[in-house]
C-alpha cells in the first residue's frame, strides 16, 4: 500500500550542489528507511528520501548509506539500473516518467506512454517512428501468458527512451572515495529539480505547478549492485519508500501519493 507524504513549499531554493546541506534539505520532512520492494522489510543498507516545490521545481533529494560507492558509466542514458542507483519515477494517468541516476552523477531518462490512451497524446510530437519508440511490457517476464504483454492489467506502454526533460537539474555528493574499496565510505546524496514547465504532459489536467492539496503519484527507489561471494547478487535488491509486493517499479497505483501543500517550510 503506497504511504502519503507531504510536500511542503520552500521560499528558499535549495542549492543543488547534490549536498543537500541547504537550510531547506535540513528541515525537510525525509522518508522512513526504505524496504524492500516486494516485501517491505527494511533495506540493509538505509536509504532516505525527502521532496520540496516552488513554483519552478519538484525538488527530490536522497540521503544513500553505501560503504563501497561505486559507479562506471558516464553516458548519458546509458543503462544505469546496472549499476547501484537511486530512481524517481512520476505517474501521469495515462504516461509517466522514468529518472535513474549513479553516484557519477550520469543520468537516464525514458517517458512512457500506456498504449490504449496513445490516441490522446499529439502524434506529431510523439511519432514512434520518427523516435524510435519501443513497446514495453514491465519487469522481465518470461511466463507464457505474459510473456509479450508483461503483467499489468493496461498491457503495453510505448517507451521514448530519446527523452530528455527540459530544464532539468541534478548534482550528486560522495561522501567517501568511489571506485575504491580500501575506503569505508558512508554514502552519496542526491539532488533533483523537475521542473513543472517539463511536465504538460504528465500534469494529466492538474495545475501546474500543483494548487493546494493536489496529488501525485512518485516513485522513490534505489536498486544496489550488490556483491556476495565474489559474484553479483541477481536480481540486485530493490528498495523504496513504500513496498509494491512484486518486484517491478513499472506500477504506478503502487507509488507513493505526494501531496502538496501550501505550507512554507520554516527555515
């Protein structure tokens, strides 16, 4: 069962220095301890999370314990669920949007569009053909009767993985030394801006930025590039804010609800 949170405005713009050292990140509401994803209990290594709005942004930040931080790829939209990363996923009704980020800082980004309300969506900004779009099913699924439309009752989404939200910001902060397992680091931070001119799209007729009151649906995940024994632990654990009871982030009735408030954050 997804939680609720609420979302608070901040007057003072936080940083983006990926620190989250900013006055606004020290008295933001965070998370609890991420679960696991499937069974909702707590992830070994903690992981926290904690969101702010203006009128410009939806700002996300991540507090990660890692002891080994490590990250490899550096290309943009390169596939970063490979390696150990944080996860923010923003449902739109009949779309939603996918952001991963390594503790590199590299980025990948996928929008998603639910088949059976494709009609809706302007077919000249949203040409498959000319993007490239590729039909998406969920999680990896290899039984027969799911084997091509994957396990969700909507079926197939088109995924445009040329998607680049505009105005978009990140920083990340590693507090320790990466690539390095001599060191005992304590973790990374992470440092989101969406900004609310980038979602028409996903605004799925709400305000923009949100009114009072209104709600979203966000997922806030973290996938770790576990090692045991020597060899990489296969599926890599998943953990979120809130347990989905199948291991596939691709469920947005599973999100967390965010509301957002009119209540400035005291600072």
């Amino acid at each position: 069962m997804s939680e609720t949170y609420m979302c608070r405005r901040t007057t003072q713009p936080p940083s983006m220095n990926g620190r989250l050292d900013s006055a606004a990140w020290q008295r933001a509401e965070r998370s609890p301890r991420f679960v696991d994803m499937v069974t909702g209990e707590p992830g070994f290594f903690g992981t926290e999370a904690a969101a702010l709005w203006d009128d410009q942004y939806l700002y996300v930040g991540f507090w990660i314990d890692e002891p080994f931080v490590r990250a490899r790829l550096t290309e943009r939209d390169a596939l970063i669920f490979q390696e150990s990363d944080v996860e923010v996923f923003i449902d739109g009704g009949d779309c939603y949007y996918e952001f991963e980020i390594n503790a590199l800082g590299t980025i990948y980004e996928v929008f998603f569009i639910w088949k059976d309300a494709f009609a809706r969506f302007d077919p000249a900004e949203w040409d498959v053909l000319r993007r490239n779009a590729l039909t998406f099913g969920g999680d990896y699924d290899r039984q027969p009767a799911s084997f091509w439309r994957g396990t969700h009752p909507r079926g197939l989404r088109w995924a445009f993985l040329d998607y680049d939200m505009p105005g978009l910001r990140w920083a990340t902060h590693v507090d320790g030394v990466i690539n390095d397992d001599s060191v005992v680091d304590k973790g990374w931070t992470v440092e989101i801006a969406f900004p609310w001119s980038g979602m028409k799209w996903l605004a799925n007729g709400r305000s923009l930025p949100p009114k009072d009151g209104d709600e979203w649906r966000v997922f806030f995940g973290r996938f770790e590039a576990l090692r045991a024994g020597g060899q990489e632990v296969s599926p890599h654990p998943a953990w979120a804010w809130n347990a989905h009871g199948v291991y596939d982030t691709h469920r947005p009735e599973c999100f967390t609800r965010v509301r957002f408030s009119e209540e400035e954050l005291a600072l």
